[in-house]
C-alpha cells in the first residue's frame, strides 16, 4: 500500500451538514461566517492535495488506469461520479452517516463520521457501516480514473503523537477496505492528520464527534496535456 506521509487533505465537513453546540450540548446551526471558513478551508487543502499528487509518479498512474482524462471530459466525468455516489448513498446522506461535497471545482470530497463508521478510540470499522463503505467502493471502482486520499482525524482527547497514529491506523482502515473491493492499489494513498484539522470546537462530545472523521478526497487523473485549473 502507498502510504502518504505529508500534509495532504482537507479541514472541512459540507457546510450544510456541520453544526457547533452551545454550552448546554444543544445544537446550534452554522453562522456564515463558520460555513465560510469551512468551506475556504476545504478548498485550499484539496490544493494541497493536488500538488502533492504532482510527485507522484503520474505516468505510472495513467498507465494503471488506462489512459487519463482530458479536456470537457474532466468535469462531466466527475459530475457523472458525485451524481452517482449521491443516488446510492441517498438514505446514508440523509441519516448523517456520509457527507459528499464537490470542492476546488472537480474534486469530490467524501466526509465518513465517527457516529457510523469507528467507535471511540477504535481503528475498526463498524460492522454495520460495511453495506455504506461496499456502495461507496462500487461507485470508486466503475469511476476507476480517479486517485483517491484517505486522511483520518481525531478529537483532542489523548495526546498529539497518539491521536497521529490512531488517525492514519483508521485511514489505513478504509484504505485497506477500498482494496478489497477492487479499487487498485495504484489509485490508493492514507494519511493520518491527527488532532490538528478539527471542524467544530473540542470543547463539547458533539464538536468531538465532527472532528473525529475520515475524508476521501477524489481526484480525477487527467492526461499530460490537459489543464485541469480556470481557463
């Protein structure tokens, strides 16, 4: 398995979906001040992610998919790919369980919550989150020209160096997951980003639970002569 060791994703929920508490534990609604930040914060880290994928080996990567995309394919591709994963993921998305967001214009941001998928402390998957993850996995493999990250989080409770490790063990979880089902290792990177991307305040369990989270970010695989960024 690729394992990515640097910073790489993302430090945000959809706006629509997070939510803070007040002192009392009852939820309060985004302001949108908040809802920028987040959403801000989304976008510049899937830059991140877009560079760091500029070291990889793309030729390679091309290669183990069959070729890349290109030109107005890129966008319709992904639209197809969201399109998709929202159709099957509907009642997923509907509990709270899966939270899917197009960010940085062709990139698609799959945001798994502690409430379903991992229990406190834990790098197993849920049993009963298997049927979200299998649908998920039958969207990535028919979508096969895209590369996608992992990157686990954590709350704050517990120490820096132990929340590192518990994030990348649960990132290398869905990971390892993905493969399983057929997505090539090719395609495959994890990174773990500790306490350090929180989305909503460590002062509360419900700010916890948001931030106890692992994101997939999707990116499509475009040829070499294509540029994927504003024309």
């Amino acid at each position: 398995m690729k394992r990515v060791t640097t910073f790489i994703i993302i430090a945000a929920l959809a706006a629509g979906a997070g939510c803070v508490t007040d002192e009392y534990g009852n939820r309060l609604p985004l302001n949108n001040t908040q809802k920028g930040a987040m959403i801000g914060a989304a976008s510049g880290a899937v830059v991140g992610a877009l560079a760091k994928k500029n070291g990889r080996n793309k030729g390679a990567l091309i290669g183990a998919v069959g070729g890349g995309l290109a030109g107005a394919g890129v966008g319709a591709y992904m639209d197809s790919q969201r399109k998709d994963l929202e159709k099957v993921l509907a009642s997923e998305v509907q509990a709270g369980a899966i939270q899917i967001q197009k960010v940085n214009q062709n990139n698609l941001l799959i945001t798994m919550t502690a409430q379903t998928a991992f229990d406190f402390n834990s790098t197993e998957i849920k049993p009963g989150f298997y049927g979200t993850l299998d649908k998920t996995a039958n969207v990535l493999v028919r979508y096969g020209k895209t590369h996608l990250t992992i990157v686990g989080h954590t709350d704050n409770v517990g120490s820096n160096e132990y929340n590192q490790n518990l994030s990348e063990r649960r990132a290398q979880a869905v990971n390892d997951y993905l493969n399983n089902k057929g997505v090539i290792p090719q395609r495959l990177a994890f990174s773990g980003r500790g306490e350090t991307a929180p989305v909503a305040t460590n002062a509360t369990e419900e700010g916890r639970r948001l931030n106890r989270r692992v994101e997939i970010i999707v990116e499509p695989i475009v040829a070499d002569n294509t540029n994927q960024g504003p024309g």
